[in-house]
C-alpha cells in the first residue's frame, strides 16, 4: 500500500488543502473540471453523504446539479432531485427518503441549456437505472443519429443521454447490465467517465480521461471526481485508471481492464490528514484574500532542497531541449517558465499549448525534457498533448493534485502548495508555478540556494508591499476605468508574459476586453486601436527594457491613452502610477510583477458588480475537450 499525506479541508462548501509527504507546506487541489461525480454506498444517510461531498466537488461546476437514492424499503424504487444553480441544503433533498445508495452530480454545461431535465443523473426509460457522465462524447451526433434511426426518442439536449440509450440498446441483446455498459462505453469517443445507480443497489462506475478515485472506509464506499472530497471520512484510496471499470454490488467492490474484462487487484494508497477549516476570514471574497497569501505561498512553492531537485536538474542539463507545456492561463506561467530557462540558465526552452502539439512533435528529441504545469494534474489538453509524443522523454511536472493523472506519469513530480484557491482565477497558483520555474533555472546552474533565498526575501518585501493603502489606491484606479469597454497592456522580455496574464485576469474577472501585447507590436497594428481616454497599462521595470517601455508609453500617450504605469517610479507620462513589487537585488521579484494587474482585476469587477470568485462560463481547468 502506497501511503500519501495530506491535510484536508473539509469545509463543505470548499476546496480541500493538502500537503506532500516530502513537507509541511500545503499544496491546494484545485482540479475545477467541466462536472464533478459523487458516489455513496454505507451506513449513513446516502441523500445528506453525497450533498456534502458535491458542494466540496462544487468548483468543478456550479450551473445545476442533482442526487439520485434508492430508498431502503423493498420499493427499488430510484427517486432524484434536480436543481438549477449552486449546490444547496438539506432542504433542497427533503423529498429523498432515506437511504444507504446513491449518486450524485455537479454539472457545468457543455451540451445542452442549464435546465433541471438537463442536469445529472439521467434515467433510463424504464427507470432501472440512473447515470451522471463527466466528459464529453465527441460522436454523439453520430450515435445520437444512429439511435434516432432505430426509434429512440430523447429527452434532453445532453449528450449523457445518448449513453443511457446506448446502454438501453445493449441490453436487448445482452442480458447481464455490467456487459451492456461496457460495450456502450466503448463505442464512445473522448474522455469521459460515467457512474451508473441500478435499482438493485448496484453501482458501476468506468474511467476513461475525467478522474475517478474510490474511497474504502468502514462500512462504506465512496466514488469521486476527486478523492479530497471524501478525505474526511476515510483515509484509503484507489485512484481508477483509464480504460478501466468498477463494480460493485453486495458490497463487493471489483475492478476489472475494460477490452479484456480481466479481474484486477486493487492498489490501495493511505491517506494521512488532518481536518482544517477554510473561510473568506472577513474578506468579501476569495480572490482578494488569495491575492494577500502570495506573500506566504511563492516560497513555499520553491522549498525544495538541492537533493529533491537534483534528479530533476541532471535530466535538464542532459535534455537538448526543454518544453514547457500549459493550457489557458497555465500556457502564459509555461511561457514565463520557458522564458526564464533561456534568459537565466541559457537553456533551449521554448512554452508549448498542448492543442497545438502537432506542430512541434518534429522538433522533441529522445531525452528531452517535458515541463507540465497544470493545476489540476488532468487536463485533457496537456495529456492528449503527451500521449502524442512517441520519444523518450523524461517529464517533469508541478501541479495541485496529489495522485493526478499528471503526477502519477511524470518522472519528476512536483506540487505548488499554495493552500486553498477557491477563486476560478489563478492568482497565487500561478505565481506559484513561475517561481518553481525560477527556482529550476536557477538549479541549473548551481544557484539553487541563492534562488530560493531569493524567493524568501521577496515574500517578505511583499508583506510591507501589500498594505492597505497599495489596496485602496489601486481600487481608485479601478473606479476610473470601469465603465470603459477595451484595455490594452504593453511589456517586454520578462513582462511581456506578465502583460498577457493581467489581460487574462481583467477579461476573467470583470469582463472587460483586456488583450496583452509584446511593445515592439505597437507600431504594427496595436496602435491602431487606441482612442481617447482608451485605458493603456504600461510596465516599466528597472530593467535593460525601460527605455524602450518609456517610448512605447510616449507613443500611446500621444494617441490619447489614459496610461497606467506599472513600473520601479512614477513617469510624466502616467496618468496612474502602480508601483512594481521591486527590491534591489532580488532577481525574483519580476515573479510578483502580475500582482498589480490581478488586484485592478479584481476590482474592476466588484466596480462592475460582478462576483470575480465565480465568473460566467469559466472553470479552473478543463479536463474535457
């Protein structure tokens, strides 16, 4: 048995904070998906067990959900309650009666509208059976349309529906339900994993791409998008791996290779933790409070001794090339990573986006090195992304999820431990993870100690940095610019990532069109939008590239642009001057260069109204294409 420590969360409403065995520092698990699965069999309440285990699931989806019971009278009747928006309370299941089975589901839409007939579980049409799906079914027109053709009738707009019609045809020639589901399952493309209630007390479950680990406690059973959300009532796990297929019944639990049904064991991990509670702890929202903890979590990211790092360190040195893979917001960390791998470490590095993979497979070489940074560890993107390559290559990754498919691949696992992120923007997540790339090219030329000496003295300049005032002035700035349409941001070398990662930030939270560009781009197009009091923010560091930031900054000043300088001192040309997080002589600080950027972000967006914890249509990651 593998043992693996972690400190839980279990705030039910909230994400769940664990930390490695290798430190006491804690990581967050953040692994927002397009839904989340919960599953329940044992001596409590299954109705009460699976609303608990859905709110701390919440994150991965928040625009329905539902739990699905079977009573514990001789009625195997399957009874569900649907709901529109957040999860809710006991209230909201009052009609379920009690019971001792069931499963439920958070859904974050992908097909079809949000509509209580839409959301999870869905029944089959002689309510045998209920099934919740987490993932996307890439032929379902096609099987949809085959269905159709052979005098299936459907109900819902999802394409989770065309499974249990799938499943429905299977067993009119396939008697034994377990056979019918997998050969269903099979005829599926893209990832997905779907858990399935039958109204014999049965529960199947199948893996492949979305994340499904099994928790084994005392008399009872739990199946889960993510294992943290049950932490707190049992310490074993099976993390279940693609193609793979759980069945229980009788209180047997069975796992077995999908193609070839053959029994397998089940590899069970221990998990050590320790309950802790999370809150806003008086701030308005989680954004703004995970915005102040940076000041805490860059070095605890980056606490890692020479030893940890030292296998890690000798395959970049043997790598001809280094590529540093992210999706979304992770791309723009991944690309800072590169960047600093080839400026400091000298180090061909060069940041990749999974989805466009196919371009680059020619250039990766037998042991290179892959960089993965994802918060989640399961990102659809990034793993289509590695299955691809057919080199030798030796992965690296740093990600949130202990057990993830990401960590559980890599060669060399690493985990951010930020603590909990509840808000869907990365803020201190990301930061994180650019300081783990700091620290790696550091390593790489024997300055392991002095980078992360480095990071120390920069989190405790950001303690003085993030004061009350740094707050308030920046909210005066974002109570000017909040009824304009467009902003545009300008950086160079080191900043220039951190340009595109603001923009991100601004459009995520407040809905802003906020678009990111390299300086040297002005002249060639970008100049052209910029109007009277059009917002401009500007970084101009005390760097080899302020000279150049200061005529790009004279040039959109020119054009009528309402200029806010983000820089080391104020300029003429501001009309708003933000000062950078820059001591003297800590060569890590251009690390907490977004910070501005994400606390105008956030204001910006309560200016406007908006909750920047929960922005409309976003998830943290996705793990669906």
């Amino acid at each position: 048995m593998h043992k693996i420590q972690f400190k839980i969360d279990i705030s039910p409403n909230k994400l769940t904070k664990v930390s490695p065995w290798f430190s006491e520092y804690l990581l967050i698990v953040k692994v927002s998906i397009m839904c989340g699965i919960f599953g329940y069999c044992g001596d409590a309440d299954a109705a009460e067990t699976i609303l608990t285990g859905l709110k701390r699931l919440e994150y991965r989806g928040y625009d329905s959900w539902g739990v699905a019971v079977i009573g514990k009278d001789d009625s195997k009747d399957i009874l569900v309650s649907k709901k529109i928006g957040a999860i809710g309370n006991l209230q909201d299941i009052k009609k379920l009666p009690e019971s001792h089975i069931g499963i439920g589901h958070t859904r974050w839409a992908t097909h079809g509208g949000v509509t209580e007939l839409n959301a999870h579980p869905h029944f089959s049409n002689d309510n045998s059976f209920v099934l919740a799906q987490n993932g996307i079914v890439e032929n379902y027109q096609d099987l949809k349309k085959q269905l159709e053709s052979d005098g299936y009738k459907f109900k819902t707009q999802t394409d989770t529906e065309v499974i249990v019609k799938l499943i429905e045809q299977e067993l009119l020639t396939e008697q034994e339900l377990f056979l019918a589901v997998r050969n269903a399952f099979l005829k599926l493309n893209g990832r997905n994993t779907i858990i399935l209630l039958t109204a014999d007390n049965r529960i199947i479950a199948v893996r492949n791409g979305s994340p499904l680990v099994i928790g084994l406690g005392q008399n009872e059973v739990f199946f889960a998008s993510d294992a943290l959300s049950f932490a707190d009532k049992t310490d074993e796990v099976v993390f279940v791996e693609n193609m793979q297929m759980i069945d229980y019944q009788d209180n047997d639990l069975s796992l077995f290779e999908l193609e070839s049904l053959k029994k397998l064991k089940l590899k069970k991990n221990k998990l050590d933790h320790d309950a802790v509670e999370v809150s806003k702890e008086g701030f308005d929202h989680y954004m703004l409070k995970e915005i102040l903890e940076q000041k805490d979590t860059l070095f605890s990211s980056v606490n890692y001794t020479e030893e940890e790092f030292h296998d890690l360190v000798k395959a970049a040195k043997k790598a001809k090339n280094i590529f540093v893979l992210g999706s979304g917001g992770a791309f723009y960390a991944a690309d800072q990573v590169a960047y600093l791998l080839r400026s400091i470490a000298g180090v061909k590095a060069l940041g990749l986006r999974p989805y466009e993979i196919n371009s680059y497979l020619q250039l990766i070489e037998d042991n290179d090195l892959l960089v993965v940074i994802s918060q989640s560890g399961e990102t659809a993107d990034n793993l289509e992304a590695i299955e691809l390559i057919d080199k030798k290559i030796k992965i690296a990754s740093t990600v949130n999820m202990i057990g993830s498919t990401t960590s559980r691949i890599s060669d060399y696992p690493f985990y951010s431990r930020t603590g909990p992120e509840i808000c869907v923007l990365s803020t201190k997540s990301g930061t994180a993870q650019v300081a783990f790339g700091y620290l790696l090219a550091n390593s790489i030329i024997g300055q392991h100690n002095i980078a992360k000496d480095s990071v120390m003295r920069l989190t405790d300049y950001l303690k003085e940095y993030l004061s009350d005032d740094f707050l308030r002035d920046i909210k005066k700035i974002a109570k000017k610019i909040k009824s304009k349409k467009h902003a545009f941001l300008l950086g160079k070398g080191a900043n220039y990532q951190v340009a595109l990662l603001g923009a991100l930030n601004i459009k995520e939270a407040s809905y802003m069109h906020a678009e990111g560009f390299a300086a040297g781009e002005l002249k060639h197009g970008v100049i052209a939008l910029i109007e009277k009091g059009t917002p401009v923010i500007s970084f101009v560091d005390d760097d080899q590239d302020r000279e150049y930031m200061i005529g790009a900054t004279a040039e959109v000043k020119a054009r009528g642009a309402y200029v806010i300088g983000i820089g080391t001192e104020n300029n003429e040309l501001f009309d708003e001057f933000i000062e950078l997080p820059t001591v003297s002589g800590i060569s890590a600080a251009k690390i907490a260069n977004v910070i501005p950027c994400q606390v105008l972000a956030y204001y910006i967006a309560t200016e406007r109204g908006f909750d920047p914890d929960k922005p409309r249509n976003l998830a943290k990651s996705v793990t669906v294409k």
